[in-house]
C-alpha cells in the first residue's frame, strides 16, 4: 500500500480566464502528520508542535471531535488548504508555512473561501479525495504565492482548539494572482493498493 497526496494550483484572471496551472506530487507531508495518526491510534494523550510553534498536549478522551478537521470556512484562515510567499525549502520540522497570506482585501491579503472536501472514491486499487480551496485577491496588486499546505484541527488539554501543519509544499513555479483574479489549491489524497 501507498499513500500518496497531489497538488493542482490554478491561477485565473479577474475574467476567469486561466494564467497557469502547477500540477505535481506533494512529497511533503511533515512530523505532525504522524504525530496526529499516532495520537489517534494511540489511547493516550499527545503533545503535538502547533502552527506558532507551541507544544500543545491533546486531549485523547475529548479532543477527538476537532482531530484532523480541514473543513475551514470562508475567512477561516488557519483551517484547510492555505497559501503563502515563504520560498524556505520544505523540512520535516516544518510547524507552519513560513509566510502565510493573511486573510482579507488589504495590501498583501486574499479572500480565503470556504474548503471544499470531496467524499473518497474507488477507481481500481486506488481509494482518492480532495480538498479544495479558492483563494480571491482583491487587495489592488498582484500577489505571488509561492508556498501551499495543509493546517488541520484539534482540541488540546485546556480546552481549546489548536491548529497544526500537516503538507507543506514550495511550488516549483512562484504564480502570480492578479488583482480581481483567484488562486485554486486542490490536495489530493490517494492509497494505492
């Protein structure tokens, strides 16, 4: 068995028009993809680095009902699919992205939409689902995004919800969003048998 994730970036112009398209294999999951499995495989809690670098301990009796959630709503910013200029070569270390794109219409910013998530499918031996989100600049300028993950959820010890890098990926060509165009981010998970 292997477990494989993709990625697809798509830049359209503010009349839909597509500027370019990145699609590659991620090979970039990171330390708190199997610290997460871990913790839920394992009945005990666990202490996981969240994305500002803090060690959080999770709650393994009731931190379950926000483990490894990326549904991010629209302007939710540090859940699901994320974007950003950081050009810092991917570690295994990595907690965050090294310079996440701020949600808003400001110099720099850009409307964060809500994350789709498709339901798995089975083609053949392979089981595959997506995340998907679209990112909207209306900050005046362009903005060059350079960087994509995947900030997932779950409660720890105090309670509270943290948030966690998962996928972390510098894209091979920097893409430029124009002003009134978008950016799509599609992850796709996928086990081969």
């Amino acid at each position: 068995m292997r477990q494989q994730v993709y990625y697809t970036v798509e830049v359209r112009d503010k009349n839909g028009k597509l500027i370019s398209r990145e699609k590659r294999r991620s090979r970039s999951f990171v330390r708190q993809w199997c610290d997460l499995h871990y913790w839920l495989a394992e009945p005990t809690d666990k202490t996981v680095t969240d994305i500002s670098n803090t060690s959080r301990t999770l709650d393994r009796d009731t931190g379950l009902i926000h483990a490894l959630r990326m549904d991010g709503a629209a302007v939710e910013p540090d859940k699901g699919v994320v974007v950003g200029t950081g050009t810092t070569a991917v570690t295994i270390a990595d907690y965050a992205l090294a310079a996440k794109i701020a949600e808003g219409t400001g110099v720099g910013q850009l409307s964060h939409q809500a994350v789709t998530l498709t339901a798995p499918s089975v083609v053949g031996s392979e089981c595959s689902w997506t995340a998907t989100r679209v990112f909207i600049n209306g900050s005046g300028a362009t903005i060059t995004v350079t960087e994509i993950g995947i900030y997932v959820s779950a409660q720890d010890t105090v309670p509270a919800v943290r948030y966690f890098l998962v996928v972390r990926d510098v894209l091979v060509t920097a893409q430029a969003v124009p002003d009134g165009g978008a950016i799509t981010v599609v992850y796709t998970i996928k086990v081969t048998v």
